[in-house]
C-alpha cells in the first residue's frame, strides 16, 4: 500500500481540520471561515515578501475562496440590510485582494485585514449568546 508523500504533521493538521468541520455548528463553521480568511491573507503577505509566486497564488485563490463561501451563506431574507451590506464589504474585500494579488500591494492586504477585523471579532463575542439562544430552542422543544 503506498501513501501520499506528506509529513505527520501535515496529516495531522488536516486530520485535526476536517474533524473540527464535521463536529462545527454553524456558527463555529462562520468562525472558521472568518479565521481561516485572516491566516490566508497573512501567508500571502509572506509569501509577497519571499517571492514565492506559486505559493502566493494559492493563498490568495484559498482566501477568495473563502470569501465567495462568506457570501454564500448570507441569508437575504433575514435582515436584508445588513447582509446586504455584508455582501457588498466581502465584494469589495474580493476585488482588493485581486488588485493586491496583482500589484503585491501589502496595504491593500493591510486593508482587507482591517475590514474583515470587526466582523470577526464581533462573531466571536457572539459565541455565548448563540450557545444560550440554542439551549432555550432546545428546551422548548423538548417540552412541546
């Protein structure tokens, strides 16, 4: 039997991730998403600055991966206007990694790490709350 060419630690990095995901509840996944947005923008700023192209191309194309998954989960129908404004910031973080990509611009990279700061943030100050608000739906509906 042969096996991929990969270090343990990479396996286990992996392994570790894709257990995480499948035992995620949505708003873990958001939070993943979201942190997973920050590393991928830190790496392509080291990899600009090591002038590793191939590896810089897949940062960035993981990263704007991330964002069109961002986007994709956005319910229209639940406060339209906010995630609508959601929508259009994950847009506009799309387009400036694109010029960053291209230009190896690092304040356009310091940029779309500023924008995406809050946002993060504020789903992890959320956690508690999320956690009580599911507990009490759980409660009621053990009850009915």
């Amino acid at each position: 039997m042969s096996y991929p060419s990969r270090n343990g630690s990479a396996l286990y990095a992996q392994t570790r991730a894709q257990g995480s995901v499948e035992g995620a509840d949505r708003h873990q996944l958001l939070a993943m998403l979201l942190d997973g947005l920050v590393d991928r923008i830190n790496q392509a700023r080291g990899h600009i600055l090591h002038k590793d192209i191939p590896a810089k191309g897949r940062a960035f194309g993981k990263a704007i991966g991330i964002l069109v998954a961002l986007r994709e989960s956005l319910d229209h129908n639940v406060e339209p206007s906010l995630t609508g404004r959601l929508d259009a910031l994950y847009d506009y973080i799309t387009r400036r990694l694109l010029h960053a990509q291209l230009n190896d611009d690092l304040r356009a990279l310091d940029e779309c790490e500023r924008l995406v700061a809050p946002i993060r943030e504020a789903w992890h100050a959320i956690r508690e709350p999320y956690l009580a608000e599911q507990a009490e739906l759980k409660a009621k509906a053990a009850a009915l």
